[in-house]
C-alpha cells in the first residue's frame, strides 16, 4: 500500500487539529479547577470571617453579662478580685484600727 504525499498531508493536518483540541481542553479543563479552587478558598474565608465576627458578639454579649453580674454581687455587699473576679465575700473592717484591749484577769 503507497501512501501519496497528500495522504500523508491530510493525516499530518488531522494530528495537528486533534492535537490543538486536546490541548485547549486541557487547558479549560486546569483553568476550571483553578476557579473552583478559588471559589472553595473564599467560601472557606467568608466562612471564618463570619464565625468570628459571632465569636465576637458571642463575647461581647458575655462580657455585658459579667459586667452585670458583678455589678449585681457588688450591690449585695460582696467583693471581687480586680483582675480574677475572686469572691472575697462582705468587705473586712479596716485593719489599721487598734485591737480591742483584752481584759486583765
């Protein structure tokens, strides 16, 4: 079997359309998977920024709490520790004052 210069030609050009399509489908093929990449990625960011900005009213909303229930321990005639919020219970009398004399037996 002779193949002629145009047969060859012709297989030639079909190679190289198949090889040009099989190369643009790659292409769109990693390009879309780089979209869907970026796409999950801000999903994921989006996400976050809202679990903290609920993290932060969450906290926000305790800390109004705390303050209120000190605020309600200190009204009942208790004490806390500034930086821990230690219960020390009703305030001590001032310990600079004399002790009381005690009696001679």
């Amino acid at each position: 079997m002779k193949f002629s210069i145009r047969d060859l030609l012709l297989v030639t050009v079909i190679v190289a359309i198949l090889t040009a399509w099989w190369q643009d489908r790659t292409s769109l093929r990693n390009e879309l998977r780089r979209v869907e990449a970026e796409l999950t990625m801000q999903k994921v960011i989006n996400e976050s920024h809202e679990a903290i900005a609920k993290a932060e009213a969450d906290s926000a909303a305790l800390m109004e709490d705390f303050k209120r229930a000190r605020e309600a321990i200190r009204e009942k005639g208790y004490r806390l520790d500034a930086p821990e919020g230690n219960l020390l219970g009703p305030p001590l009398p001032n310990p600079s004052a004399p002790a009381p004399s005690l009696p001679k037996n």
